[in-house]
C-alpha cells in the first residue's frame, strides 16, 4: 500500500520540476529584439515659383443697384391699375391712376382767386395811375398816391400767392397719374382699383427692383485689400460670375466699403453686372472671381500636398537626410488646380503621396519627385 501511494506521486513531482526548469530557462533568456519598423515609401514634389493671375473666391449674392418703393403722394382712390405683377415698365410709364376730382376742384378754385386779384390788380393799377397824374395837378394830396400804390403791391403779392396756389393744385392733379420712375420689374401689387391710396400707408403700393444692369455683393479677407487696390489704381478690376445657365458673366468692381469689418476680419465690396436677359435674379447666391492683376510670386503646391491639423494646414518636407519634418503653412487660394501657399520656398521638396500616418522627424523612402507643374497637369 505504501509502494502504490509513492507511485501515484511520482508523476506529479516530475511535471513540477519541468515547470520550473522551464521558468528559468526563459527568465535566463535574452528578450527578443523588436522587428524594426518599416520605413514609409513616399512620393515627393517641388514647390514652385511662378506668375499667376491674382484670382479672389468668394461667395456673394445679387442685389438690384436700383429699387424703388411707389407710394401715393395724395390721398385718393385708385381708379386703374396700368399693368400686371412681374411686369418689365419703362421709365415714364404709367403705373396707376387716382381719382382727379378733389384735385381738378383745387385747381379750378385756385385759378378762379388767381383770375380775380388779377382783375382787382388792374383797377387798382389804373387808379394808381389816375391818382399819379392827379397829384401832379394837386387835385389830391401825395398820401392817396401812396395809399393807390401800396394797394397795386399788396394785390400783385395776392397774386403770386394764387398762381404758387395753381402750381400746387396743378402738382397734385399730376400726382393722380404715378408713373414709374425707373426702368424696372415689377413686384407684388399691394391694391386694386377702387381701393383708397393712402400717403400714410405702411406698404407701397408696388415695389420696383432694376435688373439690367445688377450687382453683386460679396466679402473678402482683409488681406486681399492691397491687392485689390492696387489692381483699381491701375485700371478696372474685372469681375466675374457664374450664370443661371452655366455661362460666364463679366462685370466690374464698383464699390468697396470704406471700413474693414473688425468682427469677420472682412471687407465688403460690391461689383455691376450686365443682365440683358434678366437670367440673374436679385436675392439669388452667386459665386465670384475678382481678377485682382498679376501675383509674380506665387509658390504652388498640389491640393493634395497640402495637410490640415489641429493646429492648421501644413507640408511635411523632405529633408537631404531622409527624413519628413512638418512645416506649417498658408492656404491662400486653390486656383487652376493648384494651391497657392505661403511658408515655402521655391523649390522646396514636398511630400505628396504618403503622408497621412508621418510624424515629424520620420525617415522616409522616396519613390520619385515630380515638380507640381507635372503633377497639376496629370491631376484629374
């Protein structure tokens, strides 16, 4: 019995001895070395140094340069309408007609006391002149000369009273026909035939905006000032939009406000387009080129160069050791299918390809180097 007990614990003692040999034979051990890790294969290109038209981006919207809100001068009832809603009017065309009775009575009483004093200033002219030749003969005395006289001023002052008195009824029997002030469309009408137009109204009674030619408002950073100015002091600075129906409208800058906005770090400027066939809509978002002259300088990258950060956009650039090292820099336009930056130099090599999982200070291998002007044409 004793003997079968030693030979069931037998196994048990050998398998724990294995297990410590084991262990110590691994802690005895050196660790095994890491893999190295692979070295990223990139594509790299030059920055490069050219002439550039100076073109600005940005997003703005139509604004008729001329809008006019019709409102009645006098209070009367509107007797016709002269035309639909939406219509294109011409300066001078008749819009709407008031009704000209009141009016046409003012006018006939102010000529009716016109005609009058006019009657009483030639008696009293006569006898004016009766009592001059008089007073000669001293039949009467001087001071019924000058009573005859002061009646002749007092009544030629009563009479360019009433002829101002015609001209203002005159004035507001015109005013019974509104005509359009502009060439125009019009907008929604406000009233209808038989309802009373009144000078105290809180809506006009139409609106009308001008569409040929229209302008375009639209904003730019600040930094594009200069160069904004210094194309205007050369001449006129085009201005150019994309049309309703894909075509492409040239204009002209015509306005530039006369403050920077300090909240936006913007400035607001406004240019004129032709719109022969009123195909742009005021109100309606446009996007707008500002050809702003020639920029000599211009270092360009291809898009795709160009990384965007935490702490903004950026390049990783090629070093002659082999290694990516990070440079901030400025996106100031994408243009012709390049970026435009600042913080480069002319020749400068930039990763292109392979540079999403770098960090700064990583070595790299490098596949080829393509100056942008290539990569920009083999772009899609």
């Amino acid at each position: 019995m004793h003997l079968k007990k030693k030979l069931l614990l037998m196994p048990a003692a050998l398998l724990l001895a294995a297990g410590i040999a084991l262990a110590y034979s691994l802690r005895t051990q050196s660790p095994a070395a890491a893999p190295a890790k692979k070295i990223p294969l990139v594509a790299v290109t030059a920055a490069r140094q050219q002439e550039l038209p100076l073109e600005l981006s940005a997003q703005g919207h139509l604004v008729a340069l001329n809008i006019v809100e019709v409102r009645p001068q006098l209070t009367a009832t509107i007797v016709a309408i002269h035309f639909k809603e939406g219509d294109e009017v011409k300066a001078g065309q008749l819009l709407f007609t008031l009704d000209s009775a009141d009016a046409n009575a003012q006018l006939q009483r102010s000529e009716a006391q016109a005609a009058q004093i006019l009657a009483q200033l030639a008696d009293a002219s006569r006898d004016f002149g009766r009592s001059s030749e008089l007073v000669k003969s001293h039949f009467i005395t001087s001071s019924a000369v000058d009573t005859a006289a002061s009646k002749v001023d007092a009544l030629k002052a009563q009479l360019k009273a009433a002829r101002a008195d015609i001209d203002s009824a005159r004035l507001l029997v015109a005013h019974t026909r509104i005509v359009a002030p502009i060439a125009a469309r019009t907008g929604a009408v406000a009233v209808h035939p038989g309802s009373l137009a009144q000078t105290s109204a809180a809506a006009p009674l139409v609106t009308l905006a001008q569409f040929s030619p229209i302008g375009v408002e639209f904003n730019l950073p600040e930094q594009d000032l200069t160069a904004i100015l210094r194309a205007r002091g050369a001449g006129s600075v085009r201005v150019t939009i994309d049309g309703a129906d894909g075509e492409t409208v040239t204009g002209e800058l015509s306005f530039i406000n006369n403050t920077v906005n300090t909240d936006s770090g913007t400035i607001s400027l406004k240019a004129t387009m032709p719109n022969p066939r009123a195909t742009l809509w005021p109100g309606a978002y446009a996007r707008v080129t500002v050809l702003a002259g020639i920029d000599r300088n211009a270092v360009v990258l291809p898009p795709q160069a160009v990384l965007e950060g935490p702490a903004g956009r950026f390049v990783f650039v090629a070093g002659a050791d082999g290694k990516a090292t990070r440079q901030p820099v400025t996106l100031l336009r994408v243009q012709s299918g390049m970026a435009v930056v600042e913080g480069v130099a002319n020749g400068t090599r930039v990763v292109l390809e392979g540079g999403g999982n770098l960090r700064s200070g990583d070595a790299i291998r490098i596949a080829d180097a393509r100056p942008a002007s290539a990569v920009a044409k083999a772009a899609p």
